[in-house]
C-alpha cells in the first residue's frame, strides 16, 4: 500500500519548494482528477507539488512529469499541484482508510454559480488557484486556493465504487467547507486521488453510507476541517531568512 509521505523539495528560482510524495509498495489502482495521472489506471506514487503564486506555467503535466524524474520515481503515478506549503498537510484515518488533504480556501466558489461558468479563464485554466492573475468577479488576486485529497482504501473498489468514491470525498469536503463558515462547495482548482488495492474482490459501492464510503467521507470531512481551520498563507508570501 502507500507509504506516508516524504516531504522533499526541489530548487527552482533559487528557492527550495517542497514537495510531498507517497510511494507504493505495489501498483495499485486509482482514480483521480489530477493533471497528471488523472482517470482510472494502476499507479505506483503520488507527489504533491507547491508553486508559486506566480506560477505560469501552461503545461502543468509536463511540469509534473518533470518532478516525478528529478525524484526517480518509476511507472506512472499521480502529480498534483498547489499554491498551499504541502508541509502542511493534514492526515486522518477511519476504519483503515488513510486520507491526506492539503487545504487553501482562498478561492471559493460555489460549483454552480453562473458567473464563475461564463469565466473561460477560470474554467480552463488547471492552475488558476496558484496563479489567480487580475481579480476577476470579485474573487480577490493572489490568495491560495486549492483543496488536494489524496484517499487510500485498504480493501479493493470496482471502476464504478472508486467514481463514486470521488463524489464522496467531494461532498464530505463541501460539507467541511460548509461548517468553517463559507458559502462555497470548494475552489476552482481541487483535486482528488482515491487509491486502492489492483486484486481482490471489488466492492461496488463507494457511497457515504457503503462499507468503504462512509469512513471515507468521514476522514476527509475530518482532514478538511481541520485544515481549513486556521488562515493559509500560500508558500510563495511568507518571509524567508
């Protein structure tokens, strides 16, 4: 299964930005709407890279792809990205199911609202929370904003239980983004990676009251909680010796 992650850093600009990576001791098979990595497959790490707010890049993949081989990791995996100091992140666990959330609440949105829909820069940009550029509708510039949930479940879930896995993690984060207070289902920019064994058996649920949805949606609504709790400054604005 994974191991817990190792926080790291690569250099980039003169400046040491970390890093998280979790490695598997197997392949196992995942889901995820990451920009590398994202869909259905078997994968053998996860990394979860801080930028700058600055960040401009526009091939975020290639980005991550990049990093993966700078730390020697082998096969495919999962690379994600944040403005938050991934050092920061929070873990909970429930009933054998492990979670790991970086949160920036910086951005929130509301998933339907109509004006963010007519935003094409916001809609399509994979980065945006990282480098939020000119305020736009009233969402202020520069202010991190990007929720990242890496879940991994001990026992296997069929293609259609880890789907809906996802749709679970996201509703236990909209519930924790509810009760810290703020009208919003989340951030432009979220992510969510949900791992679990390739063989065995495969559940077919992955709903909030499945064997495996429930501790699930408990343990992110936990993390997420916890991690929206206090003021995120993005990792870019701190001061530095």
């Amino acid at each position: 299964m994974l191991a817990e992650p190792t926080l790291t850093s690569r250099r980039e600009d003169g400046r040491d930005v970390p890093l998280l990576v979790w490695r598997a001791d197997r392949p196992l098979l995942t889901v995820s709407s990451a920009p590398l990595g994202g869909g259905i497959g078997v994968r053998h790490w996860v990394v979860n890279a801080t930028v700058p707010m600055s960040y401009h890049r526009d091939d975020p993949a290639d980005h991550l792809a990049e990093l993966a081989d700078q730390l020697g990791l082998d096969g495919p995996g999962v690379g994600l990205l944040t403005g938050v100091d991934v050092a920061e992140v929070v873990a909970r666990v429930d009933s054998g199911v492990r979670v790991w959330a970086t949160v920036g609440l910086g951005t929130p949105v509301q998933a339907a609202a109509p004006d963010l829909a007519a935003d094409p820069v916001q809609a399509a940009d994979p980065v945006q929370a990282a480098d939020p550029g000119p305020a736009r509708r009233g969402v202020p510039a520069h202010r991190v904003g990007t929720v990242n949930i890496v879940v991994e479940v001990p026992a296997r879930l069929g293609d259609a239980a880890l789907v809906n896995a996802v749709a679970t993690a996201t509703e236990a984060k909209a519930q924790a983004i509810r009760e810290l207070g703020l009208a919003a289902t989340g951030t432009p920019t979220d992510a969510v990676t949900v791992l679990c064994p390739a063989g065995g058996e495969p559940s077919a649920y992955g709903g909030p009251r499945s064997a495996w949805g429930a501790p699930l949606a408990r343990a992110v609504h936990a993390a997420v909680l916890a991690g929206g709790a206090g003021t995120v400054v993005p990792w870019s604005e701190r001061r530095t010796a």
